[in-house]
C-alpha cells in the first residue's frame, strides 16, 4: 500500500531541507529480511522526485503531517541504503521507521 507523504530531511542533526514529496511503500517480507530485517519490521521505500537534492545514508527524514503511534509525535525514517538516483530524476530509498523515538 503506498501512500504520499512530505517530509524534511535531516543530516547530523541540520536539516537541509523540507516539504520534499515521497511515495512511501512498506517493504514486502522478502524484502525487509534482505536488509536485514527482523520480525517484527519498519522498513519501506520511499520514492521522490525531489529536485537539487542529494541523500545519503544516515539521513533523517521526519514526516511533516502523520505521526508515530508510539510517541503520538511525527513521524520519523533513517535512511538505510546507498540511495540510488535515476537518469529521470527520481531517488529510490530504502528506510526505517524510528519506532519510539
């Protein structure tokens, strides 16, 4: 199931830049367990079209609207890959969920 979100992103501690548009899609079983995943999992891939910016692992993404049912604050990705940029523009990443933090 995908759904849109925007989010800011975040490198050590500086964000770099916000209202960036994702396509967020959780990871499938398979998926999670070959990067590493665990019962139970938070990854997904996020998918964007963000112009003139650049990401890198590590990276902090926080969810500009929805919110972790944990903490009942936004929601928040570290990036997990090398994220991979195409010919056409778009990034694709594989991310975290920061469950509780």
């Amino acid at each position: 199931m995908s759904q849109d979100i925007k989010c800011s992103l975040y490198r050590s501690g500086t964000q770099i830049a916000q209202h960036l548009p994702f396509q967020k899609d959780n990871m499938n079983v398979q998926e999670a367990a070959y990067h590493g995943g665990q019962a139970p999992y938070f990854r997904c891939w996020l998918y964007t079209l963000a112009a003139g910016v650049s990401f890198q692992q590590g990276d902090l993404l926080q969810d500009e609207a929805n919110n972790d049912p944990t903490t009942d604050s936004l929601a928040k990705y570290r990036i997990i890959n090398d994220p991979e940029s195409f010919p056409d523009g778009h990034w694709e990443i594989a991310a975290d969920r920061m469950v509780g933090k």
